[in-house]
C-alpha cells in the first residue's frame, strides 16, 4: 500500500521561517527589537506586520510580506526620471511619494533649462536619498560612488520588504547569483533591480532572484539557489563547464 505522504513530498517540503501575525507576541530572546515591533507593557513585545521573524546577532525584527516603499535619508534605490522642470528632474522612485533630483546633486555642469541633455524622460538611475521633509517628500542625489545614469541592461520589480533577502547577510546572496551568472546587479532599497550582462545569463539571474522572492520565508533557501544556478549552467554565456 502506498503512503500517503511519499518520501518526495517529504523530502519536497521546506521548512519555514516563524511567521507572525499582527498583534502576535514575539519572544525577543535577549535581542534588541528594532523594525516591526512594537513594545506592550513593561517587556512585552508584539508583530507590527503579517511577516516573518528575523533574527540576527543583536537585533531583532519582523520583516513584512507586502508593503509599499517608504524612502528613508541613506537610501540607494533605483528611480526612473518621469518628468523634467527648469532645475530639477521628478523622479518615480517605486513609491507612493516621488522625489526630486535637483541639477546641483547631479555629477554634471548642469544649466537651468538645459536638464535633458543629461537625463531625459524615461531614463533610469542609481541614487541616494539625500533627504525627508515633514510631507513626505524627498530628494536624490548622485554625488557618491556608484551613483549614476543607468545605462542598457534590465530593470525588474520586487516587494520592497524582499530587499534584505535578495541582498542577503554581507551581501551573500546577490553575489552569489552575480558571480554564478557572470552579470552585474544592482539592487535597490526600493524594490527595483538593475541586471546587464548577456541575455541568457540575465535571464538564469532574473529566474533566480524570482525563486528568492517566492521562498524568501523558507529555511535553506541558499542552498536550493546555489543547487538552481548550478543546474543552469549549460544554459549560460562564458561557462566553461
């Protein structure tokens, strides 16, 4: 008589992160609560979200499933120029809030009324939040390394909250899938990914980042792209392998 739990569904079955509800107790443990918590009483602290709970080191957090981008001063994200004034560039940062590039944040010599030499509308770009004002708007700069024109490659859209999974610890992540598709990749904090490199190899990094995103609340997750990027191997431009 068959199972009927076969040893695939089984071995299929992926652990999952502690998932909380809004208003659900979580046990802190020692850690510092940082983003998501909110204090009840005199050491109670309860989910902010419906998310999953992340621990590191010193801190600990509930990182939500869905939710819009909020800009926050420090940021890096990836805007796209939707507009242009007489000294400044509007700019849709994946927000409900745009933001504002003035041309004297901008790396160039820049005259007033002359903006479009430099961007135009639809172009793309790689920033800095510089600052927040008490209405919720804010504004870009390019003046700091790596900061700059977007030029070719692909731009693909993820839930903000994703971020830290795609990044990963340190970085881990993303390097990961950069270095086993051989493209570059730029993340940003506000849910938008810049990938360039050979067609096929973005694809495999695209398909790959996909897989992060679906599973970022699972266990193991590193170990199930490493073994997906390995088997795209043949698939890609400059392996040798």
């Amino acid at each position: 008589m068959s199972s009927l739990f076969p040893a695939e569904r089984r071995v299929n079955e992926m652990k999952t992160r502690e998932i909380v509800l809004p208003g659900d107790e979580v046990r802190t443990e020692g850690l510092k609560p940082r983003n998501g918590l909110y204090k009840v009483g005199e050491d109670k602290f309860c989910s902010a979200y419906f998310g999953t709970v992340q621990r590191s080191d010193q801190f600990i957090d509930v990182v939500p499933f869905w939710g819009t981008y909020m800009p926050r001063r420090g940021d890096r994200i990836i805007g796209k120029v939707i507009e242009i004034g007489p000294s400044m560039w509007i700019v849709d940062i994946n927000s409900p809030y745009t933001s504002l590039l003035h041309m004297n944040d901008s790396p160039w010599r820049v005259n007033a009324g002359d903006l479009k030499r430099y961007l135009n509308i639809g172009d793309f770009i790689t920033a800095k939040v510089l600052s927040m004002n008490e209405i919720k708007e804010s504004w870009l700069t390019l003046k700091d390394v790596g900061l700059r024109k977007l030029e070719g490659g692909t731009i693909i859209s993820i839930q903000a909250p994703k971020v830290p999974r795609i990044i990963g610890k340190g970085g881990t992540m993303v390097n990961m899938i950069k270095d086993a598709t051989r493209t570059k990749i730029i993340v940003g904090q506000n849910g938008l990914i810049w990938i360039d490199g050979p067609q096929e190899n973005v694809m495999v990094a695209i398909d790959a980042i996909e897989l992060v995103k679906e599973q970022a609340h699972t266990i193991g997750l590193t170990d199930r792209v490493r073994a997906f990027l390995d088997s795209k191997k043949g698939e890609m431009v400059g392996n040798t392998e």
